[in-house]
C-alpha cells in the first residue's frame, strides 16, 4: 500500500470573476436537442417525439406525414393547386370522344 502526502499552499491567491450573460449556441450541433448526424443537402429539420430531438429528415418524409396526419390529413389545398397549374401542360389525359 502506498501513501501520499498532501499539501496546500496558501501562497498564491486565486481570483474569480463572475461573469453574467447568456450563452448563445452558434451552430446547430451546439443545441443537446438537436441530431445532426445525418444532415445532407436540401434536408429538413423535423421534430422526432419518440427521440425527443430535432433530426434532419429527406423533405420526402415531410410529405407522407402530410398526408397521414391525423388531424388535418392530406395536402394543403393551395399545394395541390399549384401542382395543378404547374403539370396542366406535362400531363396530358385524353378521355377520348363520346
């Protein structure tokens, strides 16, 4: 068994400061409730209740959420509407003559 000897000097004196403020974060990664783990071009933050964090998710993601939403399922109507506008000249559907 080995014994130590231990002694304090009490010849230099310590100073302290108290600082007040608030620390900021300055990057995503700096947040506890924030996963950037697989963050990648053009993707999203989205809430994750079971992680309890903020993740970065494929914007394709969002969409299927929009649509099995419980509460307001589906697509807003004025997206739906824009897409009718922008595809009314790529798809072209002939019901043929009557």
């Amino acid at each position: 068994m080995s014994n130590y000897n231990v002694r304090l000097s009490s010849s230099s004196k310590l100073k302290a400061r108290v600082l007040s403020g608030v620390i900021v974060a300055r990057k995503l990664e700096e947040l506890l409730d924030v996963d950037v783990s697989n963050v990648e071009d053009s993707y999203v933050i989205m809430y994750d209740k079971n992680l309890e964090k903020y993740v970065a998710v494929n914007p394709d993601k969002v969409l299927k959420k929009a649509v099995t939403e419980p509460e307001q399922p589906g697509l807003p109507n004025v997206f739906l509407d824009e897409l009718d506008v922008q595809l009314d000249n790529r798809i072209d559907l002939d019901g043929g003559t009557f």
